[in-house]
C-alpha cells in the first residue's frame, strides 16, 4: 500500500500529440508557466477556476494540478517580497522627503494591499508548478 504522503502520483498524457514531448518542463519554464494560470505541465490548459482555486485537472494534458498543495508557501513568499519592496520604499522615502505617519500610512498601507493581492496568485502558480515539476504530488488512494 502506497504511503500517501510520499508517493508521487505518474499520470501520463491523453492527447498522443504530446507523447514524444512528455518530459517534464524544467523547473523555471513550469513556475513561469504557472505563474502565468497555465498548466506547468503543457502550457495550454488552464491552472485556475477561481481567484486562487486551482483546477482538478488539466484540459489538455490530465496533469493533476488539484492534487498539488501549495498551502502556505505561496502567502509566505508573497509577505517576504512585499515586505521587502514596501519597508525598502518606506525607509528611502522618509528619508528623503519626511512624511507625517497619517501621510505614510495612507500610501503604504493600500500599497501594501494591492501588491500583496497582485502577487499572490502568481506566487501560488509558481509554487504550483515547481512542486509538479519536482513530482511533489501526494498519491491517491489506491
């Protein structure tokens, strides 16, 4: 009986157009290709249904993207960018210009906001297709 945290799930292609191109993408084509919404195996299925959502399955290749759990990887690195940019931005401009807390508190707070919002699904398709890349899909039940 399979371990079901450890055993990768294999799944092979159904459209046999990709058959002689099966091998994985490599590693930073799959995040960018998550990255984008697109499947990380094959490029043209889409990873999304919803906001963060992922799909239970590829269209176009059956690679089992809802199988993939990104957890809170992808929240993780989205504060560390974020907050590095922000508290960096932060700093230089107070010390150039000297802002009142109310100033900075208006524009970096909704800053803050907007960039966390626009990198979080990124984030989470990069993750996403790094993990599938490196065979990190727990399997089914047998």
């Amino acid at each position: 009986m399979p371990d079901t945290l450890t055993d990768p799930v294999l799944w092979s292609p159904r459209n046999p157009d990709m058959a002689q191109s099966w091998a994985k993408p490599g590693a930073l084509t799959a995040m960018l290709r998550g990255a984008s919404g697109r499947c990380p195996s094959c490029g043209k299925g889409r990873l999304f249904r919803g906001w963060l959502r992922q799909v239970d399955s590829c269209d176009h290749c059956a690679a089992p993207l809802g199988a993939v759990r990104a957890d809170d990887a992808p929240p993780y690195f989205v504060i560390f960018i974020v907050g590095h940019l922000v508290i960096g931005t932060q700093i230089a401009l107070d010390g150039v210009m000297g802002l009142s807390l109310l100033a900075e508190a208006a524009i970096f707070l909704p800053l803050t906001l907007a960039a966390s919002m626009a990198l979080l699904r990124p984030a989470k398709g990069a993750t996403i297709g790094l993990m599938l890349q490196l065979g990190l899909v727990p399997a089914r039940d047998a």
